[in-house]
C-alpha cells in the first residue's frame, strides 16, 4: 500500500486552492480555481478531486462559518458578504467520497498550519492575521484551533484613528470603521488610489497602515497572550511593512506585555499556510 493521500482545500473569496499531499513536504499536485457560484465553484473542486483517491479532506474557508458539530449546519458558511455563498454546504460538498471531512475557517487552519510546520514550530500558543481583502484572524493553543459561540472575528475589533484619518469613513459593511474596515487592502486603495505595494516606500500611508495593525496585534496580546503572532496575506507582503508593524506595535505596547522580541513573524510556510493547514485538518479528521 502507498501513502495515504489528502484533499486540502483553502477556500477563499476570490479562489480555491486544492491539493492532493501525503504529508507538508509531499504536495503531489495543486489546483486554483476562481471563486464564483457555489455550485460551479464546488462542482468543480469535486471533478478535481476524483481523479484521486483521498483518505480524508480538510477544508479551510472563508467564513463565517457553522463549526459546531451538533448543529444540522456544520460545515455551512453563514451569513456572508460573499454574494449568493451564504447557506453554502462546504462540507457537504466532498460527502460523496466517502471520506472524513474536517472543516474549519481558514485563518485557523492556517494556524494550525504555521503552528506545525512554520513559524509557530514549539510554540504552545499561536495566533495567525492575515492581512488583504478582508483582515482575519485564527488561534491555535496546543495545536488545536480555537473556538466559542462560532470562531474569532479577529479583523473587526476596534481602533484608534490615525491623526490624518479623522473623517474618514471605513469601508467595513458591518462595523464601518473596525480594523478591517480602516486597513485591509480595499481601504487602502480607497485612501490613496494605489496598493501599499505600488506606494513610494516613503509614502504616508505605510505608517498609517502599520499603526492600525500594530493596534490589532495589542487587542490580539491582551486578550489571549500568544507566545508567536504570524502575520500573511497579500498586504503584509509589502516590502518593510512587517517591521514597521513590529516597531510601532514596541511603542504602542509601552513595555508592558510579555512579548518575546520576536512574537510577530512572517508565514513560515510561506503562500501554504491555509493548504498546508487543510492538510492537518484532514490528517485530523482521519484520526477521528
């Protein structure tokens, strides 16, 4: 017999990611697919995924999303601003195959992910933001994701106002002005007509930019004290941006945390945490 193989799925807004691995560092093939109605976007993830034979899945998705087993709607998304997605049976999708499907949302499969095989390596305790379209945020505490009523909505807690941002509106549909609402990717295109990334290196709105996810990582440390703060996403790949985050979150943090000198660190598995952390959901769901 040969190794077993898994289906991982990163499920985001924009696309899927799929692959086919039987363990971190034997991923046998990826696919993308754009994310567009469910039953073309999950009709397609099903085709792909027949041409082999998988063990067990693991789904990281978009959210929000149901993940309390007693409820006739695990494996749902919820009420999203993704159009014509929220009800989506995610889950159900792969119930075909015959296979264990484990589920959860993809900033906390990411987590895990970093948490096991990245950054997070022997950490106890991990929290994983990623930073783009939207703003979100996963915690592992002893590898195991966390969750409560339904799962951490890191990106919508409240912050202070940059000084030059006084009457400025976010863009967030729900809250307005929470930490989505003022830094993910689309606000920052709404403020200066141009991607951080595309923005001189000396322009104002890479301060700005970090003294909002400066404040997220504080929110973040004060109420669950992670030992590793794993910062992704396309935004946090501008160049210098990590380490303006990491000098204004010193100041703002004033001493008073107890925060190792490298508690925020980029992905250590790169553009794979949420594949590889699907990859550890469905290793999961196959142990029961």
């Amino acid at each position: 017999m040969g190794e077993a193989l898994y289906g991982c799925v990163e499920a985001g807004g924009t696309k899927f990611v799929l692959g086919v691995a039987s363990g971190p560092d034997r991923v046998i093939a990826t696919k993308r697919i754009p994310t567009t109605t469910p039953a073309e976007t999950l009709g397609r993830m099903r085709d792909w995924f027949a041409e082999h034979t998988i063990a067990a899945f693991g789904i990281g998705s978009f959210g929000p999303v149901i993940l309390d087993r007693a409820d006739p709607a695990w494996g749902h998304i919820a009420d999203t601003p993704k159009p014509g997605w929220s009800g989506a049976d995610m889950a159900g999708a792969l119930s075909g195959f015959a296979a264990p499907v484990g589920f959860d949302t993809d900033v906390n499969a990411a987590a895990i992910g970093e948490a096991r095989w990245g950054s997070g390596q022997g950490a106890a305790s991990l929290v994983y933001l990623t930073v783009g379209t939207g703003i979100g945020g996963g915690a592992a505490i002893g590898g195991r994701p966390v969750h409560g009523a339904r799962h951490p909505e890191m990106g919508h807690v409240r912050v202070s106002r940059h000084p030059d941002d006084a009457g400025l509106a976010g863009i967030c549909p729900f809250h307005g002005d929470c930490a989505e609402g003022l830094a993910n990717g689309p606000s920052i295109i709404a403020r200066h007509g141009a991607s951080l990334s595309e923005l001189p290196a000396d322009h104002p709105a890479h301060m700005i930019e970090a003294h909002y996810l400066a404040q997220l990582v504080q929110n973040v440390v004060a109420v669950l004290s992670p030992q590793v703060v794993v910062m992704g996403g396309g935004v946090m790949a501008t160049p210098g941006l990590i380490d303006r985050v990491r000098g204004e979150y010193a100041r703002l943090a004033a001493g008073y945390f107890a925060s190792p000198a490298d508690l925020i660190r980029a992905p250590g598995l790169g553009d794979r945490s949420g594949l590889l952390g699907a990859l550890a959901l469905a290793m999961a769901a196959e142990r029961g």
